[in-house]
C-alpha cells in the first residue's frame, strides 16, 4: 500500500507542469522595485511641480507594488510578466474640498503636452447600483516614459469613506470572503452623510469662489486669491500677514498684478529656501516692499523693524483676534 500511494504521488507531482510556469514567469524583485521607485520618484516630481499645492488636501503621495501584492495579482490575473499589469505603480492625489476631480483632470492633461506623458484610460470607479453607497474614486491609467502609472484621484470625502469602508473589508474578510461585500448599514449611513457634505462643499466652493484679479488689487483677500492662484503659492494664508501686505502695497504705490508678481519673484530670489518653507513669508515680503532691495529675508528678523512695521498698521491688525 506504502509503495502504491509513492508512485501514485509521483505521477499526481510530475504532471503539474511547474517548471513551464516557472519558466514563463518574469520575476519580479527588490531589484525592479527600486528601479521603478525611482522612475517613479521623477514622475512625482513632475507632478508636485504642475499641480499647485492649493489644489490638494494633503501631499501626493506614491508607491511601487510590494512583491507579494505582485505575485498575488500575477496569478489572480494569470499573467505572467509583471509589465502587463498597469498600475505596478501608482499615485494617489487627495482633492482640496475647494476643489473638484476636474480640476485636477484638466491639470493632467495639459501636462500630456509638456512632457513624455500618455493618458490611456480614465474610469470612474462607482457602485454599480446608483441608488447605494460605495467606494467612489477617479483611477486613470497613464504612462510616464515607459513608466506604467496608475493615478487615483479622490475627494476627502471620498478618501474618508475609501479608509473607513477597507477596514470593515478586512473585518469582514476575517469572517468569511463571502461577507466581504456586505458592508453593515451603518457604514452605508456614513456614506451617504460623506456624498451630501460632498455636494454641499461644492456648492460652497462655487458660491464663493472670484476671479483672479486682473487691473488693481483692492483688498487683502484679493491679494490672498493673487497668490493661490497666479503665484502659485502653497504655504500659509495667515489673515494678519495678508492685510499687513495689502496697506504696504498701497503705501508704496503697487496695486496692479503684474508689478506685484515682478516684486513677488525678484523677493523669491532672495530667498534661500522656498516660500513655502520661509516662516512669515508674506509678512517679510511685506517688509521687502517697505524697506526695499536692502531686506535681507534671510537673516534674524530685526525685532525693531518688525515691531515698527506692525506699529504702523495697528488699526488692521485690531480686527483679527491673536491665536
């Protein structure tokens, strides 16, 4: 019987033809991984640059497939090269509540005329029902180079319910596969709460949005849409710093656009780090335009001058409470 079951057990073994797989298989390794990793580092830096940061609600992040998640998918799919499947890479672009997925859509395809980048699909990822609630997304299939990029693009509120809904997938896949889709009511409810504040944001955000000015500058929040929007300035938008500019610039005589913009990028120059990462940038901006090219924004700030500065616009520092 012993000798029976062996042979038997052989010819079950020898007639799975692992070897033929094996052979067909295009490994995929740590190797590969940092090559892509650092393709795919190039691609971010291209996008960070042409997707202003007041666009997002958080950084952009990107990753490159762990070599299980590969391997599952490779025979999920019943591929056998890691290159056939299109999203090995992959980033994800979170949406400012201000914002729309359009938006951020037509930012993405301009930059297919400026660099070596291919939209090839996009798809709206929904429930198939209409009437339910689910994970709701943007996925566009793009390559960068011969760098395959899948880019995910979700509202917060998407994002909110893509984090909430995969935890009860995987509490639910604990218990049964089958119950995986099943997602409880509750979390249904939460859905539905998400899509209405979803909807109200964007009625808020087109209710109150205004155009760029384009002649004269008349008051700080003008100057603060001159430079999220033409400037293309990402870092803080402080209430206090922005008025304090607005009365400089009148002080001195600089109300249009475009001589701001001129000064804004002569001051940017000087700067030995970002704007972004500059502490009370615009209030030294401020300072720039008061003193003039002498400034040095780099240095200790000059506690006299600073109070002075603010001393002088007191009356518009009194209406915004100190935090």
């Amino acid at each position: 019987m012993i000798n029976s079951f062996v042979t038997t057990t052989k010819k079950v073994t020898t007639s799975i033809p692992t070897n033929e797989i094996i052979q067909k298989r295009e490994d995929y390794n740590e190797e590969i991984r940092s090559m892509l990793q650092k393709n795919l580092n190039s691609f971010l830096d291209v996008v960070k640059k042409e997707i202003p940061k007041f666009y997002l609600y958080k950084g952009i992040d990107g990753r490159v497939k762990e070599i299980e998640s590969m391997n599952r998918k490779l025979v999920f799919k019943n591929k056998h090269s890691w290159k056939e499947v299109s999203d090995y890479c992959g980033i994800q672009i979170i949406v400012h509540p201000f914002k729309t997925i359009k938006d951020v859509t037509q930012l993405l395809n301009h930059m297919t005329k400026k660099y070596n980048f291919k939209i090839v699909k996009e798809e709206n990822i929904s429930p198939k029902d209409s009437t339910s609630f689910g994970y709701r997304a943007t996925h566009i299939d793009s390559i960068f180079n011969d760098l395959k990029i899948e880019i995910q693009i979700r509202t917060i509120f998407e994002d909110i319910w893509g984090q909430l809904s995969h935890q009860q997938y995987e509490i639910a896949r604990l218990n049964g596969y089958d119950k995986a889709h099943n997602l409880p009511r509750d979390i249904s409810q939460i859905s539905s709460l998400l899509e209405i504040s979803e909807v109200l944001s964007g009625l808020l955000a087109s209710n109150h949005s205004q155009p760029i000015p384009t002649f004269k500058v008349e008051s700080s929040n003008q100057m603060k849409l001159l430079f999220a929007k033409k400037f293309n300035y990402g870092g803080y938008m402080t209430d206090w710093e922005f008025e304090v500019l607005f009365e400089v610039s009148k002080l001195a005589g600089i109300s249009s656009p475009h001589e701001l913009e001129k000064k804004w990028n002569e001051f940017s120059k000087k700067l030995n780090n970002t704007p972004e990462s500059t502490p009370n940038v615009i209030f030294k901006f401020a300072q720039y335009l008061f003193i003039g090219d002498t400034f040095n924004p780099n240095i200790i700030t000059d506690s006299k001058v600073s109070y002075e500065l603010l001393h002088k616009f007191k009356h518009v520092l009194s209406n915004i409470p100190l935090i």
